[in-house]
C-alpha cells in the first residue's frame, strides 16, 4: 500500500522548517519504520513475537502511568 506524503511550501517559508514538517508527516505515518522492517525478511513467528513483547511494553507503560496518576 503506497504512502505519499506531500508538502507545500507556504509563503516565505524556510526550506528547513517545510523539511521539519515533512519529516513529522513522514515520522506520523510511520513511513520510516515500516522501511525498517521490510529491508529484510522476518519470519512470521518473529513477527508474532516482537508483536507480543511490544503489546507486553505498552500495557507496563499504561499499568506504570496509571499507577502514578494514582498516588497523586
């Protein structure tokens, strides 16, 4: 599934901050690591098991969050 990202200079606009939001586009769909993954094959047990651990992470990350919100 193609991604295009398109980004019009606005009037007097720097190169450099029309690149910065190009690459939060870039950073938001989430182009850049999908290139990551797909420069070399991964067999689908990893895919499964890297899936886990990142479902495993997140839900620590909320639990830890919660936690705090709570003691405040």
């Amino acid at each position: 599934m193609p991604i295009n990202v398109e980004v019009v200079r606005r009037e007097n606009e720097p190169i450099e901050r029309m690149l910065k939001r190009f690459m939060k586009k870039v950073k938001k769909e989430g182009i850049m690591e999908e290139l990551r993954e797909r420069s070399y094959y991964k067999k689908p047990s990893e895919t499964k098991r890297h899936k886990k651990k990142r479902r495993k992470r997140i839900a620590q990350d909320i639990q830890r969050k919660n936690e705090e919100r709570l003691k405040n």
